[in-house]
C-alpha cells in the first residue's frame, strides 16, 4: 500500500508541477493580453492627444505670409516697432550706449560730437555727393603725379614751385575721377540691359 500511496503521491506531484506549468502560462498569457490591450490603448491616447495637439495649433496658427518681417522680429521680442528705420535707431543708440561705456572721457565726449544727429547728416550728406571714393581717388592721383612733375620741373628749370598748384590738380582730378565713376557705371548699365 504504502508502494501504491507513494506512487500516487508521486503521480499527484507530477500533477501539481503540470498544473502549475498550466497556470503559469495561462498567467503569461492574461498579462501579455493586458499588456498588449494598456498598449493600444496608449497608441489611441496618443493618437487622440496628436490630433487635439494639432487642431489647437492650427486653430491659433498665423500664415507666414501674413507677418513682415519686422513684425516677426517684433513679435519674438515682445515689442511692436510700426517701421523698420525705428527698429534701426533704436539698435544703433543702444550699440553706442555700449561702445560709450568702455571709452574713457574724452572719447566719449568726442563720440558724441561726431555722432550728432546735426553732424551725421552732413556728412551723410557729404558722403553721398562730395566725398565720393573715385573723386578723392581721382584728385589724389593727379595732385601727387602733377605735384611730382612739377616739383621736378621747377628743380630742374629753376622756377618757385607754387603749392596753389596742388590743390588745383586735386579739384581737376576730383572732377576727373567723378566723370571716370559716371562714365563707368553708364557703360556697365548699358551692357547689363543688353
């Protein structure tokens, strides 16, 4: 009998580690169907929070082509400039406010005589029409070669070098040059319109 009771306890082991074999995969199951149904579940969420995501975005959404781009710069910053020359001033005055800092006094004094709005405008002025690069490139050229001749003539003939002479032949080569830009940029006009 006690064969027999160890055979069935034997047998009634077997049992029981099969069972739990069975349970145990039944278990894996329900908790990888659950994993799987908490993972769809996670997509539609997702999916659902993208879409709303994208209807609030396209609800407040502004064209680009709606925006110039001062106001884009003026938007970022938080600051409404009605023009682009403002918004050009106002960078200007604060980048000689931080230039003005590191300069010692008298710079700063000087600075702030050049950078006069009186002042400015002149020489904007200037710049545009007298000050032009060829005039003073032209007039240069021809004071220093006709000073040059003419100094070496009166050495070598013996006549006084008159110095009128020099800023004669800067204001004829400053006309010279002026004429040499216009002629110039005609001629490259005409060649770029053909």
């Amino acid at each position: 009998m006690q064969k027999h009771h160890s055979r069935e306890s034997g047998h009634h082991g077997h049992e029981s580690k099969g069972e739990r074999q069975l349970d145990l995969e039944a278990e894996s199951r329900k908790n990888l169907e659950r994993i799987h149904e908490k993972a769809n579940k996670s997509q539609e969420t997702t999916k659902e929070h993208v879409e709303h995501i994208k209807s609030k975005v396209e609800t407040h959404a502004v064209s680009g082509k709606e925006f110039t781009v001062g106001e884009r710069e003026s938007v970022s910053h938080g600051h409404h400039h009605p023009n682009q020359k403002e918004l050009k001033t106002d960078a200007y005055q604060k980048t000689l406010k931080n230039v003005r800092r590191r300069l010692s006094k008298p710079d700063k004094l000087l600075s702030k005589v050049i950078h006069n709005k009186t002042v400015e405008s002149v020489s904007e002025v200037g710049g545009k029409t007298i000050a032009r690069p060829s005039g003073i490139l032209g007039g240069g050229l021809c004071a220093l070669l006709g000073s040059a001749f003419l100094l070496y003539m009166s050495s070598h003939y013996g006549f006084e070098y008159n110095y009128f002479v020099f800023f004669m032949l800067f204001a004829g080569g400053f006309f010279v040059g002026m004429f040499g830009e216009l002629l110039l940029r005609y001629i490259l006009k005409k060649d770029s319109s053909i």
